[in-house]
C-alpha cells in the first residue's frame, strides 16, 4: 500500500491528526488533493480551497466528500 493510501485510510479511520501530519510530507499534487480532503473533513474551506489549487483540482466543481476519497483512491490504486 503506497503512503498516500495509508494516509487516506487514516483519515477514513478518523485519525485526522495523524492524516495530516504524514501528508505534510509529500509535495506532490495527489497530496495537496488529499491535504484538501483533510480540510473538508475538518471543515476549513478557506485551507481546503488553497489545497484544491495546489492540486490542480476544482475546489468549487468537487464532488461530495466520499465521492473525492473514492476517485483518490482509485487513483491511487492505478498508479
């Protein structure tokens, strides 16, 4: 299991201050997509908009939380 999916797992779990201290370590996009997830979860707009940006994603055409996590995961299963 790659790190990120680890990370999505914590978060999934519930475990977001350990989620988000182990995605703070990888500078790539398909982090910053999972750093943005973190903030909705966590219910700052504001930091999960700049995430989105970041990622190269749409903050204001995303999908549900759930719908986001699967299509990162998916994502991150065909890697």
């Amino acid at each position: 299991m790659t790190p990120l999916l680890q990370i999505l797992a914590l978060m999934r779990q519930g475990n977001w201050n350990e989620a988000h201290n182990l995605v703070q370590l990888d500078d790539s996009a398909l982090a910053a997509w999972l750093h943005a997830l973190l903030h909705i979860q966590e219910g700052d707009l504001e930091d999960a908009e700049y995430w989105y940006e970041k990622s190269g994603r749409h903050f204001h055409t995303r999908g549900s939380l759930d719908d986001e996590m699967d299509a990162l995961e998916d994502m991150l299963r065909k890697q």
